[in-house]
C-alpha cells in the first residue's frame, strides 16, 4: 500500500481544525454563529476523512485528486462559514458554494477514479 504523505497531513490538520472548530461552537460560541460554525466543522472534518481514505486507497492518482479536492473544499466551506460569522463579512456568503462545488467535484472524481480501477477483490 501507498501512502500520499502531503495529502494524508493535509488531512489531519484539516481533521484537527475541525475539531477545534466544533468544540469552540459548543463551548464558546454565541447563539448566532453556531449553527454556522458547526456546519462548516462537521462538512470538513468528513472531508478530511475523504482525504485520508484517498491517501491511502489505491485508486492511484485520480484519488489523490479527488481528496484534494474534497478537503480544499472543506477547509474553505468551513473558512467562510466561520469568518461570516465571527467577522460579520456577508461577502464570504458567495465564497462557501467554492468549497461546496470543490466537495462535490472530489466525490464525483472518486466516484470515477474507483469506477476506473482495476482492482479484483476476492
């Protein structure tokens, strides 16, 4: 098995960052921002599972895309929920369907890549 090591620590400090993200939304955030920011913790964190699991899965190159993909997309979703709602700057309302469109673009290449692989399983 391979392992894609820049992916794989992309992905933890993206998995790390959404944790922190949550737990600050439960403990110390005000009612307002809340919602957002567990919103944007709990799309990141699976999206950085996404990029783990594509770090290590061979289904080669198109997976590796398509984690990077995938957590980009997280960690900017979650960004602009968070500085709309901590910042008060609506103009990052238009910057969360970036990450949203880059989500949904890495399972879809997922969904291609593992589609295209030619593993045999038993």
């Amino acid at each position: 098995m391979s392992l894609n090591r820049h992916l794989a620590v992309f992905a933890a400090f993206n998995g790390a960052m959404a944790v922190a993200v949550g737990a600050f939304a439960a403990h110390g955030a005000g009612p307002q921002i809340k919602s957002l920011l567990t919103t944007g913790a709990s799309y990141q964190l699976a999206h950085a599972l996404l990029a783990l699991i594509c770090a290590v899965a061979p289904i080669g190159r198109l997976g590796a895309v398509a984690g990077w993909l995938g957590s980009f997309g997280g960690l900017i979703f979650c960004l602009a929920l968070a500085f709309l709602g901590l910042l008060s700057l609506p103009a990052l309302g238009a910057v969360a369907p970036i990450g949203g469109v880059l989500m949904i673009a890495g399972w879809l290449v997922l969904a291609f890549a593992a589609f295209r692989s030619q593993s045999v399983t038993a």
